[in-house]
C-alpha cells in the first residue's frame, strides 16, 4: 500500500480499501461481521464456524479477490491480501481484542 501512497496519494489509497471492503463483503455471508482495524488493516470475523471452512472462506477469498480490478488514475490495480487466521478459545479468550491479537500474531509471520 506504500508504494500506492507514494505514487496517486492518500485518496488512491482509501478508494482502493473502499472497493477492497465492498468486495470483501460479497465474499462473506450476512452474519460475518468485517471491520477496518487501521490503515490497510481489516478484520473478518466468522460466527459459528469451524477452522476447516474458516479455510475454505480464506481460500476463496485469496483466490477471487485478484480477479478484481480498481481503476486509479486510468491504471488497473489488482486487489492483493494476506491473510492471518485464529480461532476463538473459550477457556483462553477472554475478549476479542485477544483474538484480533492472535490473529495479527499470524498474519505477521506470513512471508
């Protein structure tokens, strides 16, 4: 996202998380809640559901939101994420900013 900044500015950078969100959204079921923590930084939370079709999700979504394209500026930008999962553990969790917590823990350690 930097070199986005660095090249069409501050406004290129939110219409790019704006369309990131929009499709995003149409990727999730009703009930799954997506939220911008910061900057370019999202969180999806996925009620009632298992780590197995957690990854099913994470996978659809790394494979379908390449496909589609921002136009900034007359140029084509493919949308691109990384993705850090974690599962809610009742008897450990006791709020959900230790879930977001473990779930940035993860997404950090992606190369």
């Amino acid at each position: 996202m930097e070199k986005i900044i660095d090249k069409q500015g501050y406004a290129a950078q939110e219409l790019i998380l704006k369309e990131l969100a929009f499709h995003l959204r149409e990727l999730l079921r009703t009930s799954d809640i997506l939220g911008r923590l910061h900057d370019d930084k999202f969180v999806i939370i996925l009620p009632q559901t298992t780590l197995e079709n957690a990854q099913v999700v994470a996978g659809r979504i790394l494979k379908l939101l390449p496909m589609k394209k921002v136009l900034v500026e007359g140029q084509k930008i493919s949308l691109k994420l990384k993705l850090g999962m974690a599962m809610l553990d009742f008897e450990n969790d006791f709020s959900i900013g230790n879930l977001v917590y473990k779930a940035y823990k993860a997404f950090t350690s992606i190369k």
